[in-house]
C-alpha cells in the first residue's frame, strides 16, 4: 500500500458566454493506492495502481464561495527503476476520477465532471 499527498496550483478560469467567467481552485491531492506490477531483472518494475484519491475544490460562484472535500476513485501506471542497491527512481501518470456534480453557476444548473491527472517524478531511497 502507498500513500501520498501533494500541493497543487490548480487555479484555472474559463469564460462561457451563458455561464459567464467562473474559476476553479485546488490546493492539494491525497491518494492511497495498491501497486501492482511486474519486474525485470531486478532493476526495472512496471505496474498499475489503484486506489482512493481526494482533493478540495473551489468554485468561484458569487452564490456560493465554500471549498469542499471531494473524493472518487484514482488509477493510473508507472515505472521504477533500480540506480543501485539502495537507490531508485520513477515517474507515475496517475487520473483522478471524482465523479460529477450538478451546480448552479451564476444562475445555470449545470452537471460538471470532477477529475485532473498527474505526472510525479520521484527519487525513492531504501533504509
């Protein structure tokens, strides 16, 4: 089982000509997952990873300026690979799927899919 939590910046504006301009906010994502995959000669690991993901998102609707929790299902793949005994390195693509949620932005309902994608690189160390 893994866990992380990074820091985001995810602040993103989009201009519609009935919903008018709205901005998204997000500060940070949290995942803990399985890994599961396959190894080759001991240096190089492929595998897929599956697990829970949540995030704080923001709407900036003059109705409604809360930040609120929202979790769904993460998945995604990767690669490790061994620099020596006690060193590794890796990079990770991995989707967030939050699900949908209806919201009335500057007074539209509108149905909004809920999901971002990353790419982590990383340096892992054994102790």
């Amino acid at each position: 089982m893994e866990m992380d939590l990074s820091t985001l910046n995810l602040g993103k504006s989009k201009t519609d000509p009935v919903l008018g301009t709205v901005n998204l906010d997000s500060s940070f994502a949290f995942s803990t997952r399985l890994r599961a995959g396959y190894a080759w000669d001991d240096s190089l690991y492929l595998y897929g990873t599956l697990g829970l993901g949540f995030t704080d998102m923001k709407f900036d609707d003059p109705a409604d300026k809360g930040k609120y929790l929202f979790g769904g299902l993460v998945y995604g793949l990767g690669a490790e690979y061994a620099l020596s005994d006690s060193w590794s390195a890796r990079v990770e693509a991995m989707a967030y799927d939050l699900g949908s949620a209806d919201y009335t932005i500057n007074g539209v309902s509108r149905e909004v899919d809920q999901g971002f994608a990353t790419i982590k690189l990383g340096i892992s160390t054994k102790f």
